[in-house]
C-alpha cells in the first residue's frame, strides 16, 4: 500500500478547490461580479443563534444516537456546503437566509400506488420527531457531529405505498435562481439531484431532518426537510427537497453526473478508497486541531455492512 504524507505546507482536503469548479473558475468569477453588482454579496457569514429559530415540540431521544460530543451550533450553521447558494463554505450562511421555506410541498411519485403531495409543515405535525446525533462526513476530509431532529425515511415512504417496480428513490432539490444565487452558476447541472436503493432509504438509521439542536432546520443547513444518511458522504445527504421519485432504475445523481471519475452512486464512507485527489483515510473534526482516523461506513458498519454484502466496494463506490 502506498502510503501519502502532507507537508504542513500542503493545503488541507478541505481547501481545495473541487475540479468542477476549478474547471469553471471564469464563470465563477463573472458570477461572482454579478452578485456584487446586485448587492447579494455581504462582507462576511454572521453566527447563527440557536435562540433565533422556534423550538420543535415533543422531540424524543433516539437510541440509535452516537455519544461523540456534538459541533457547536455556530459550527454547524456557519461551516455548510449547500452550492446553491455558492462554493465557500461560509456562503450558505450568507445568502440562505433569502429563501422562503414556507409554504413547502414535496411532489412524490414514481413507481406507487398512491403519488401524492407532502407538505412540510405537515411531516412535522403529524409525525414523531426524533433526535438523533450522528455524524457528518464529507468527502473534502472533514466532519461532524450533529443533533439531527428528524423522522425516519421509511415511515415517510410507506405511506405512498411504493411499489415492487420501485428499486430506487430519487430526490431533487429546489431549482429557483432567484433565491439560490448559486444557481446562477453552472457549477453543477440543476437541480441537484440525488438517489438510493431501496434498502438503503428504508433502512432505519436514514431520516428526513426538520430540524437541528431542537430546533427548526436554519436554511443554510437545508431547510425545510432535508435528507441525511449517515454512513455514506454528505453529498448524499441532499438538502430542500421538492421531489421524491420512486424509480425502477439507478437514478442519475449529481456529483456522480459531473465528475463520475471521483464521485460514484453509491458514496459509502471506505477510508481504503482514495479520492483521486487526496487521502479519505484520515478526516479533520470541525473544531478540533489534530485528525483522527476514518471509520468504515463513517462508524456505522455494524448497522450497514450487510446491505453491500458481495458487492467490490473499491469499484462500487
């Protein structure tokens, strides 16, 4: 095995500039001076207080929690890739706040017996909401830990009563340039898209967030329903979604779609598989100074493992 050292002059995974968008630096720069001109373009991200969103009512502990220490809220709301709303990691922070996250109504359909219509506020209402601590891992090399609220995805699906046709689900997130001024940048192919087997969203560890510390979902974290599974990276984890598909084939997913060389369907966190970049064999916590080693599935092996059982993982990743 051949091994990588990084010389402390060496920028961190976290620095770097993704390919797809180093390829499309010009467009950036000119869409950079168009949100200047239009005034979206603030001098720098404000800290998030925790006090400023609603609390949620009746959340209830979950067991399938880790007991890692959690990131700070500030952390969590001001560190975010959401390229809606632009590349930096302190854009979401300062330009989300724009988008209206209510009314909302997710459009489900596909490959069931009862397509209909789910509204946020409902899925908040007439669900019980869980709190769940689980990791974040991204593929750039860096994490956290995050008190999800939630619902789990499996008792959202079921309603719509998929049917045996229906071997994927597809999400897609808002496509509105007017709010989502990263949008107007051809980083990404819009809107973003995303997917998973079955297995994989009816699993019990998967889970439709609505909030976060207790509280409704800031937007720059995906407001208002947003998705989150926790062993694969969090590109996976697709952010205000609009759509839900019931599929009978592999859904296009969007990383996938613009860099297939680096980012394949599946997205499982395998610290052996190289990003052809840089290492995933070590990740920085957001807030701590060192790195730690990453975990197979992002520590979630004993719950997940079986559901790739025979399958390369190296290849199939």
């Amino acid at each position: 095995m051949l091994l990588r050292f990084r010389a402390p002059t060496d920028p961190r995974p976290s620095e770097i500039t993704p390919e797809s968008v180093y390829l499309d630096r010009r467009r950036l720069m000119a869409g950079a001076g168009a949100l200047a001109l239009a005034g979206l373009a603030p001098g720098g991200a404000s800290a998030a207080k925790r006090e400023d969103y609603a609390p949620l009512a009746d959340v209830a502990a979950s067991p399938l929690s880790t007991d890692e220490d959690a990131n700070s809220f500030e952390e969590i709301t001001t560190y975010n890739n959401f390229y809606e709303f632009g590349t930096q990691k302190e854009d979401p922070a300062r330009y989300a706040g724009q988008l209206k996250t209510s009314p909302w109504e997710i459009e489900v359909g596909g490959e069931c017996a009862k397509p209909g219509t789910l509204g946020a506020a409902e899925l908040i209402t007439s669900h019980q909401l869980e709190e769940r601590i689980y990791r974040l891992r991204c593929v750039e090399a860096w994490s956290m830990v995050i008190p999800w609220v939630g619902i789990p995805l499996a008792t959202v699906l079921k309603r719509f009563e998929p049917t045996g046709n229906a071997k994927y689900v597809a999400f897609e997130t808002l496509h509105d340039p007017t709010q989502m001024p990263g949008q107007r940048r051809s980083v990404l192919d819009w809107p973003y898209r995303e997917g998973l087997r079955m297995d994989e969203a009816m699993h019990p560890l998967t889970i439709l967030v609505v909030g976060l510390y207790g509280r409704d979902l800031p937007n720059q974290n995906g407001a208002p329903v947003r998705l989150i599974v926790p062993w694969k990276y969090g590109f996976k984890s697709i952010k205000s979604i609009v759509r839900i598909t019931f599929t009978e084939a592999q859904p296009p997913t969007s990383w996938n779609m613009s860099a297939p060389w680096e980012y394949g369907f599946y997205a499982n966190v395998n610290p052996n598989v190289d990003h052809p970049r840089w290492s995933q064999a070590r990740e920085r916590r957001i807030g701590e100074w060192g790195r730690r080693e990453t975990l197979m599935f992002n520590g979630y092996a004993d719950q997940v493992a079986s559901l790739y059982a025979g399958m390369d993982l190296t290849k199939q990743y």
